[in-house]
C-alpha cells in the first residue's frame, strides 16, 4: 500500500478559534487575580510592623548586653540604629548597629505608601539599664507607641523597654 501520497500535508499552528479563546481566558484570570495582588501591600505592612518589632528588640537587648546606649532613630520611614563607644557614654557615636539580619538601615520601609510614626518623637535611646528614654542621659523615660500604616500599634514601655 501507498503511504498517504495523495493527502497534502496539514499546516502546523493553532486556529483563530484558539487563540482568541486564549485570549478571552487569560483575560478572565487577570480580572479575577488583580484584586488579590492588591492585598500584597497588607503583607508588607505586616512585615515592616513585624521588621521594626524585631528591630528594636535587637536595640533594648544590644544595650543591655553590650552596656551601652543604643540610639534608634525612626525618621525618614525607616529604622537607623547607633551605639555608644564606651559605657557611661552620653552619645551614641561608635557608629551604625546592624539590625537583628545585619543590614542597614536596621529596617525600611518596603515603599512609600508604608509610613512610620512614633510618638512622643522620632529618637529613642536604650539604656543599659533596659529602659527607654527620649533623652541620651536617661533622665526622661518615656513610653513609645509608633503607627506603622493600617497596623495595630507598637508600644515600646520605657520603664522595661519591652517592644510589643
């Protein structure tokens, strides 16, 4: 018998049918998946809030641990931590503390729409003694409650200098 010589062969390729049914189903699944690539930013917000805990965490244990003050400056939206050179010292001037992963700034914010704000200031000072103060001398010890966007707040209790 004769292989099929007398059929031309089929061309390769999809139908119009075919793609354009691609294409209506591709655009059926972005519809339905944008709004929930939108709940993303509540991820990050969770994780900066989540960043900044564990950071100053870091900060009151550092300064307990190491004897001396530890300075965590919350302006600019993120985190920048400094330690003292010797105990007893009245500044935090030996230079930049990591954070809890080693990077620096200690924390930041994943993007512009995530604000961080701390109130009664933007400065908080780690004693060695493991209170808080909003002065370098510890003679004011405060507590601290910071907002990061749509989060629960951060208080940070001067007398312990306990994060939650």
């Amino acid at each position: 018998m004769a292989s099929g010589h007398g059929r031309a062969a089929s061309a390769a390729g999809f139908t119009m049918v075919e793609l354009v049914l691609v294409i209506v189903l591709v655009g059926i699944l972005a519809f339905a998946a944008l709004p929930r690539m939108e709940s993303g930013q509540l991820f990050r917000q969770v994780a900066f809030r989540d960043q900044v805990v564990a950071t100053l965490r870091h900060a009151q244990k550092t300064a307990v641990s190491h004897r001396r003050l530890v300075c965590a400056d919350l302006s600019g939206n993120q985190v920048n931590l400094t330690v003292a050179a010797n105990f007893g010292d009245a500044a935090c001037g030996a230079g930049p503390l990591p954070g809890p992963d080693g990077r620096l700034p200690a924390a930041v914010t994943p993007n512009a729409a995530i604000t961080l704000a701390a109130v009664p200031g933007s400065l908080l000072f780690f004693q060695p003694s493991g209170s808080v103060t909003t002065d370098a001398a510890g003679t004011a010890t405060a507590t601290f409650q910071l907002t990061v966007t749509d989060q629960a707040p951060i208080q940070v209790f001067g007398a312990t200098g306990h994060v939650e």
